[in-house]
C-alpha cells in the first residue's frame, strides 16, 4: 500500500516545511533544484509524484508549464485546494496517459523511493519526453544519515533509497545522468551543510538531470 493514501501522512506532510529543520532543509533542495534548472528550458513539464503541490508551485514559479500528478487522492486533494496555476490530475507513474513524446521536462522529487517497479517508470518516464528533453530527479541518499535513520519515521521507513551508483545506472536509459547533492545530517540528527562537519556523513538528497537521448 502506497503510504501516502493514508489522510493522515497527507494532511501533516507540509507541517515538515514549517519547523526549523524543516526551512533549512527545503532552502538547500530549492538551491540544487534551482541550478539544475539552469541548463532547462521552461516548457510544457509533466511532474510525477506531486504529493500536496509543493514542488509544483515552485515549478510554476519558474515558469513551467505544469501538469503535475499523483496516485494518491489525499495528496491530491491538498495540492488542488492550494489553487496553483497548474494541471492537476490523479496518474499512476508506471501507466501514463499521455502521449508519446509530449512533455519537454519530466520532473520528480522523492517519488522513486516509494514506487513498486522502477524500471517501468523509467521507461514511461523516456517515453513521454520528447527527444532532447529534460528529465530532473531529486532522490534519497542510500548511503546518508537519513537512510539510516529511515525506520524511526513513518514514511522513510517504506522508502527504498537509492544509491547515487544505482540512480545513474537506472537513468542510464534515458541518458547521462549529472547528479548534485546537499542536506547532510549529522548522527544528531542536525543538518551540517556549510559547515566542518559537512563532509563527514554522506548527503542525504541527490539530484539527477539527464537529457534525453536523441
């Protein structure tokens, strides 16, 4: 069972951004989002895995086209109560309805983690973007902090992280994969980004862009 159908993972899943941790965390994932996005052209995106809407709205922010989904009704429900200037619509990332070559940038932050096939969604993935386009990925760390910690949280623990060898292998599909990363936890649990200690503990959140083999 997908975690996030569960109303009450939904409804408490954007508290997280307004705690202290909470704010620093996003403020290191919206900066490796944000020069990922660089090298992207602002087009017609397909976001998968939008969960309440809050990566959509920074996608529509930059000047995305967005047509954002998710599998999870609940999640949806808070997403489109949010009024974004985006499509909102219920789809399962291994079966899309979309057509063949038709979005210029697929994106998806923390998704992976929680689907049952992810080859499958890789190849839906390859299939909707068009040739030349982009594909943006933010996952969770394998070998981090968080991952460690991942059974004392009641949504990481049914998460299967990845590996930053794993993530490039599995986009390998789709091209070659330049991956960034940030959000370094100590084993207290403190973010120690920019910090002496940064370097001490694996990142927690990779990012992966990858443009599509032509």
């Amino acid at each position: 069972m997908n975690v996030f159908t569960n109303p009450e993972i939904a409804d408490d899943y954007d508290d997280y951004y307004q705690t202290e941790a909470g704010k620093e965390v996003n403020h290191i994932e919206v900066q490796l989002i944000e020069a990922a996005l660089q090298k992207v052209p602002a087009g017609k995106m397909l976001e998968l895995g939008c969960g309440t809407g809050h990566w959509t709205e920074f996608f529509v922010e930059k000047g995305f086209d967005v047509v954002a989904t998710d599998i999870s009704d609940a999640m949806l429900q808070h997403a489109i109560s949010k009024g974004l200037e985006a499509e909102i619509v219920k789809a399962d990332s291994g079966n899309l309805l979309f057509d063949k070559e038709s979005f210029d940038v697929v994106a998806s932050v923390t998704m992976l983690e929680f689907v049952d096939d992810r080859d499958k969604v890789i190849d839906e993935i390859y299939r909707v973007l068009k040739p030349g386009g982009w594909l943006l990925l933010g996952c969770l760390n394998a070998n981090s902090q968080l991952a460690q910690n991942a059974d004392n949280d009641p949504v990481f623990k049914n998460a299967a992280f990845l590996t930053p060898e794993g993530l490039t292998a599995l986009l390998s599909r789709v091209g070659t994969a330049e991956l960034t990363s940030g959000v370094h936890f100590s084993p207290a649990f403190q973010v120690t980004d920019g910090t002496a200690e940064q370097n001490n503990n694996e990142p927690a959140f990779l990012v992966a862009l990858v443009q599509k083999i032509v």
